[in-house]
C-alpha cells in the first residue's frame, strides 16, 4: 500500500506533485547499490522529462542521461546536458536527419540505438562530414519481443553494416520489458544478461570491441545488474508508481509522484473525481485492478476514467473520500502521466513547494 | 475500415494530422441535420482543443461551445468565444474559485454544471457581488453513473440550492455515455431523453424556468436529438475516430484526424511503429482489437504499446508496411490524442498544409 505524507494545501487540481526527498532517496539508493556493484546508472529521462530531476539524478552519481526520442535528447543537450543515449531504433531520415545531425554536432558524445541494416545506413548518412564518428550501440532483444534484433549473428550483421556507414559500434543493450508481470523480474533480467553476453561476445568474434553492456528497466534494474553489464538505464524507480509497488521493484516510500484529485460528486455507490483519462491516462495492466491507487482508502478502486472524471467504485461500509475532498493519487504508470502535464508542483525537503517544468512534455518523436 | 486519402510527405513523425475538409463536411452535415430538426449544436471543444477548429463550427451554425474545464473555458475566452458551458460540475473552491468568478466577468452569457447542493453553493460564493446572475444547468444522470444527479426530486433540491445561492437555473443537461457500446446508441439516446424530460417537468413543477434541455454524446446525437431537446453536445464527430466507425456513430470517411507513424523495425511476426502510448494513448474499449486501425492495412492490429513503440502483429500472409514506410492511423479516442500534441498538421482543402495550435493542450482542471 503506497503512503504520501505531504499533500500541499490550496491545489488547484488536477495537479502532478512531486515529493522531492522521495526522488533524492530513490536516486541515493539505486545510486549506492549501483556503486558497490561496479555498474553504471543512465536513468531514462522519459519518465520525468524534468532538466532539474536530471540534474538531481546526476547530482547523485548518474553517469549520463537514456533518453527515448531525438526531441527528449534536444531538450536535455540545450540545458548542458550532453551526455545521452537514444535508446531506440532510430530512423534518421528527413526532418530527423538533419535533427540528429545538428544534435551530434552539439553533444558529440552522444550514442544512438540501432537494430536494422537500413537504420544503420540512414544514420550513418545523417552524420556524414561531421567530425568523429557517431557512437552507435545495437539492441538486442532479451525476449520482450518490441524492437532489437532477434539472435547474435544479427548483432554482427547490424554492426557491420554500422561500420560500413562510418559509425563507431561501442557495445549492445536491451530492454527487458517483459519483466512487466508479477513474478517476471528475476528470469526477464536473466534473459537480458544472456541475451546481452551472447550479443557481446558475437561481435568480439567479429572484430568489434565492446565497451557498452547496457541493460534495464525498474523491474530488472537489480537482477540484470550483473556479470558483463557495465551500465543500466531504468527510469521509472526515481518516481515510482503503483504498477512497480505491486511487482515490488520498489518500496511503498519510494512513489514520490502523485495526482492529487477533488471529489466533485458523491452517490451511494461511487465518488466522481476530476481526475480521469487526461489526468491519470488509461494505462492499466491486466493484473492490476482500477486506474491508480488513492492514498489511504486502500479499497477503493478508480473503475472507469472518462477525460475529466475519474469514478470510484465505494461500496456501502467502505471508508472513501467527502465531497469536496482532496486525495493523492499514485498513477499505475507514471510516465505517460508526467507526460500530460506542463509542469509540477515541486516538494522541497524544507517544507516549501516550487513550480518544476516538464521540460520535454510532448517531444514524443 | 477507415480511409484516408491525404497523406503529407516528410512529416516528422509521430505527427498529429487532420484534414479540415473532413472536419467541415463532419460539422455541416451535423449542422443541417440539427438545422432540420431545430435543436441547437453546442459542440465539445475538448475534442480538437483548438481555436481555429472551434470557430469553423461556429461559422457552420454552432450556437457555441461545451468544454469540460475551466482550463478550456479560458482559452477560448482569451480568444473572444464567450458563448460558453461547462459541462462539468465545478467544485469552485480555492484557485478555482477565483478563476471562476474572474472568467464569468469575461463571459457573463458563460453556464455552468452542477449536480450538488455543496456544488451549487460554492458556484454563488464564487461570483457573489458580480453584475448579473451566473446560469447554471442541473446535471441529470440518465443512466451512465458517471456524475449527474440520480432523479428528478434530486434536480429540484440542487436547483433550490442554487438559486438560494444566488445562480440563475436554466435548465438540465446529461450525457449519454453509457452509448459507448455497440448496439446501444438506440436506448442510451432514449435514455438521455427521459431522464431530461423527467428533470425538466419537475424543475418547472418546483417553480423553475427551463430554458434549456442539452443532451448529447456523438453515438447519441441523433438517437438523443429530439422531443423537449433544445440543444445537443457532441464532441468526438466533427474529427471522428476508429471507436465511433465501429459504433455506426460516423461514417468511414468522417475520420478527420489520424495519428502518423514511422516503421521503425521489421521481423518475421511483427512491425514496430514510432507511436507509442504517448501519442496514441492506451484507451482501448473492451470491443476493440488493438489501439488504433492502420489505414490501408485492415488485417494489422496494433497490439501492444509502450512509450515510444507500437508494436503491430503482422503474421506471415498478411499485408503489411515496410520498413521506413510512413502509415497513417486511426486512433480508437481522439480526444485524449489531440492532448498529446502541441500542434498539428491541418491539411487545408486547396492541397496546402499549415501548423495549427492545440490552445487549449493540458487544461484539464
């Protein structure tokens, strides 16, 4: 059961809060254990889009920022952040090209993903001319299924065919999303060490030199911290949400994000908030019931979102919130959440609150 | 099965793209029919979000606008369209209440929901002192259990509140949601109208002027449009999406919005697209296969998504895009898509493209 101690008075709701001791313990913690195992962490900077939660995440020791698109990273690259890695497939054509170009030539540190033959060429030609090579590093798919190639001998093939385009191929990476289910962290992150290990030592046999082993997501962000892995990139443990409580990838202190929400109608059998679909967003797996997790009625359930009303199952004898009544809402995914929002209301650790921007809100491409 | 004839080139995808001569034909053929019938059409602005698309529908005969927050209600004030009603029930407390009584000095014709006794009597605190009486519109639950109140006796208590509040009631409104099924626009329609006309006899009964009898969702604008109705509230028609195809509610090529893609990885079982559940939102009603319908590719079915991917099963046998293909889709709920977007692509009917503001993006309190 998640808690949140600290609900600030006079909201305008909805609003997205975010508890900033929370995120600067979830950032020391993972930080620490990263530390003692020798690993790398590049937090993925989708889930809070924040230049000023980057910064706290490199404050703590991060060695660099995941980002998923080419506008997050332009976003991240324009307030000095330069050291980042695109980790997706990337198809660099058109207005892309020249976007990734222009990026590389601002923060030639930069890497990119990569897991076709065709995307290999597309990028190799977006950067033609510019000095150095472009760092790309191949995905491997560890079992989830979504992109990256399928076996090593693909890994070598991708990677050739980088070369060939005049990029640098420095390592592979996965993303072990499968480990979305209760249960599924452990063998999920397992098969992206295997995957990850078998895809490195193809393109060693190949002549290539591996110096990224890069694995993660919050649910294998400990069980695929391990053997050849230098470096993980989860990004949802630093805000937490409902979904990594119940898979347990995350303590019920560590959600320092919520929505906080107004109860505008009340009937015998349910409350209305005004939180619904572009507040708290549709994101519901299979194995979690209602659309989020309202802090202290741990029975009641948010069974249907229409844009503006969240409805709330309240059963007769079941605690629930009055009319009028403020609640804190801990999203299931807290990403596409922060994702609807233009900014947020900042909980300092002295007690004040601040106004944070989301900076890379919508830069969804 | 959807189609869509215009396609732009070297959009930089995922890209948000509407074709106004779809959403002028959807407004005038709606506007002749409630012409024909002599009910007024108050369209929902939290559809498109947008200035430019609200003032086609003014110029094809809409009577003004719906929103469901305050936050939209500013920003088409702010662009001098005054003539505006809240469909929600607005718990005016706090910023909100100061927001409230500052936009009904804008726009004193504004109307506001309400479905409660507490909702009614922070509404008169509100604007207390302000010139003139603020109209308010008693909620009517016909049925959705969304908000609403629950029987006639209950609208004459709400109303007797209000006007002790000192609030102008001028009427009842529902909305017919529980018409998101297929086959159930006939009885949610019929639904809309008896509670209405319920809510209506004893307002009137209770000593109060009805003026205004406003029923409306898109599968029930028809079905709902008759009888006492003076006026509807649809949304969703005028850019049309996959869920209102599949429910008969528009015709195949009333779909004046799509979401455009890149695919970005091929493989024997499946493509990956570059919209994910931030562009394409996870919103999927149990009826539905998939989160979006492919144009050009009826047999695909976009099965799953995360932030950035789409991921479509493509079985061997079966048509599918290439890689680096461009594909527009159909989103199964525009509404929350078009809150993704900053701006979009608007095609205008000459052949020429121009980038058109989402105003009213994230207003969601």
């Amino acid at each position: 059961m998640e808690t949140w101690e600290r609900l600030p008075v006079g909201l305008d709701t909805p609003a997205l809060v975010v508890d900033l001791a929370r995120v600067e313990a979830n950032a020391r913690r993972l930080q620490a254990e990263m530390g003692r195992r020798g690993i790398a962490l590049r937090p993925h900077a989708k889930t809070h889009k924040s230049v000023r939660i980057a910064r706290l995440q490199l404050d703590a020791g991060a060695t660099g920022l995941t980002v998923g698109t080419l506008g997050e990273a332009e976003v991240f690259a324009t307030a000095g952040i330069v050291d980042l890695f695109i980790a997706y497939p990337v198809w660099a054509v058109g207005p892309k090209a020249a976007r990734l170009r222009a990026l590389y030539e601002r923060a030639p540190g930069l890497r990119v993903g990569v897991d076709s033959v065709g995307g290999a060429e597309h990028l190799g030609v977006a950067v033609r001319g510019a000095p150095g090579r472009l760092a790309v590093i191949i995905e491997i798919d560890p079992g989830q299924h979504r992109t990256g190639v399928p076996d090593p001998s693909s890994a070598v093939e991708v990677a050739a065919a980088a070369r060939s385009a005049g990029l640098e191929v420095i390592g592979v990476f996965s993303h072990g999303g499968h480990s979305y289910r209760p249960g599924a962290a452990e063998a999920a992150g397992a098969d992206e060490v295997r995957a990850l290990v078998d895809g490195a030592e193809a393109l060693e046999a190949g002549g290539f030199e591996v110096s990224v082993v890069s694995a993660g997501s919050t649910p294998t962000m400990l069980t695929a911290a391990t053997g050849r892995v230098t470096e993980i990139r989860p990004g949802t443990y630093v805000l937490g949400d409902h979904q990594q409580v119940v898979l347990g990838a995350i303590p019920d202190d560590g959600c320092a994000a919520v929505v906080v929400a107004t109860v505008v109608s009340v009937f015998p059998d349910r409350v209305a908030l005004d939180a619904g679909a572009k507040s708290l967003t549709k994101d519901r797996p299979d194995w979690l019931d209602g659309y989020g997790a309202i802090v202290g009625y741990p029975d009641l359930v948010i069974e249907r979102l229409s844009d503006y009303h969240g409805i709330v199952r309240a059963p007769e004898g079941v605690s629930r919130p009055a009319l009028g009544e403020v609640v804190a809402i801990v999203p299931n995914h807290i990403c596409p959440v922060v994702d609807l929002f233009d900014d947020f209301t900042a909980l300092l650790p002295d007690g004040s609150a601040e106004r944070w921007l989301v900076d890379a809100r919508g830069r969804s491409g």
